[in-house]
C-alpha cells in the first residue's frame, strides 16, 4: 500500500523572501489517497508580527501565539510524519515554498520537489477555466463548508482530503484498499469466503425433465447439439 501526507499551513503573509514565517502547520496520513485518521497539528510563533490583513484570513493572532513553540522545536517531528512519501497540499508550491524556507533556516536539507502532488494543478487539468479554490472545489462536490469561517490548516487539511479523494477517483478504490475498519472487515470476510471448497451441484431427474421439456420449447435452442438438449 502507499503511503503519502496530505498538509497544510498558514503564515503571516504571502513570500517567505520578505520574511514572512509559518505559524500553523497540519498534516494528515494517507494510504492510497484516502485517510488513515492519523494526524500532526502544530500553532508555532514566528518571532515575528502577524500584519492584520494576514489575521483576517486565518484568525491567528500573536497573541494566540505567545506561548507556542519555535518551528525548529516541531522540525523532527513534522519530517517524521511526512517521511520520504508523496507530499500532497493545495497549491503546494506555495506550502513547499513556506516549509523549505523555515528548514533553510535550521540548515535542514528542503523537501523534494519531486514528492510534490499539487491538487490545485490537479483540479486546473480536470475543470479548465473554472475556479479552483478549496472553497469552489468544496461547493463542486457537495463537501460541507459551514465549520470554515476562517482558513484554518487543521480544518483545510480535512476538507482538501475530501477534495482530493473526489480528484483521483478514491471513493471507488476505497472499497477494496481499505487498511482498517468496516472496509477492512468486508475485504476480510470476501477472502475468507473465495478460499472456501466449491460446492457441486447435480440435477436430478426431474430437474433434468424440465429442462429438456423447456429447451424443446425453444425455436433453434443454442443449448440442443444434434436435436437433444445439451
């Protein structure tokens, strides 16, 4: 089975080249692009202002912040649950971007770009010339919106997995590639069942009767070899 991470941040502005610093971070574990329920969550203080104009999109103040720790004291722990997989994120370059600016910082080696699945370039290539947003691809597949009063990571991730089973087709896959739960047992119980003995059924002699009185019923019957029933 294949394992990627599905994540998401929020930050305190738009360019990590004007200083700008991650202060959420959330990521969810996928096998076979559907969610396993296993999470990373972290609220990290960027040593730095968050401007007003960024707060009224994701809600997070510094306040908020004040006693949360330092990106480098969440590093091992978010390399750790993102492994050496697939990275999938909602206009991933620019959560790569974010992430690769706070390990540059730390003298950690970037992440890939190479591991990068961008459900934004995802949904470009399936409805061109339609909007794209987490929100519009939400509206487009019927995921419910109401909990999303603000871009929180946490929330976004959740949302984006929903999206992202709907982009690569995972509701289907999903019934026989199960790692846990109903699905699994389901999947379970199916080769238990197609390990079983066959089990020979002979017709008896009215059986037989029946058929051979129905086939002869039947105007140039498939079933009669040389004028008999088969």
């Amino acid at each position: 089975m294949t394992r990627s991470v599905l994540f998401d941040t929020e930050t305190t502005g738009l360019d990590p080249a004007q200083g700008h610093r991650v202060i959420e971070v959330a990521a969810l574990e996928l096998f076979n692009d559907l969610p396993t329920g296993r999470q990373f969550h972290a609220l990290i203080h960027p040593d730095r202002d968050i401007p007003d104009d960024a707060a009224r999109i994701h809600g997070i103040t510094l306040d908020d912040l004040r006693d949360m720790p330092r990106f480098a004291a969440v590093a091992d722990g978010l390399l750790d649950f993102f492994a050496d997989g697939p990275l999938v994120a909602h206009n991933a370059p620019f959560d790569f971007g974010f992430i690769n600016a706070e390990l540059a910082r730390l003298g950690r080696p970037k992440l890939a770009a190479a591991r990068m699945v961008d459900t934004l370039a995802l949904a470009k290539a399936r409805f061109p010339g339609l909007p794209n947003s987490l929100d519009a691809l939400c509206r487009r597949f019927a995921i419910d919106l109401s909990e999303r009063t603000t871009h929180n990571a946490l929330l976004d991730c959740r949302l984006l997995a929903d999206v992202y089973v709907e982009l690569t087709g995972g509701r289907q896959r999903g019934l026989s590639l199960a790692a846990s739960g109903g699905s699994a047992k389901i999947v379970a119980s199916y080769a238990a069942t197609s390990r079983r003995a066959p089990v020979l059924v002979v017709p008896g002699a009215a059986e037989l009767a029946a058929h051979a009185a129905l086939v002869a019923r039947l105007k140039d019957a498939v079933w009669t070899l040389g004028g008999e029933p088969a």
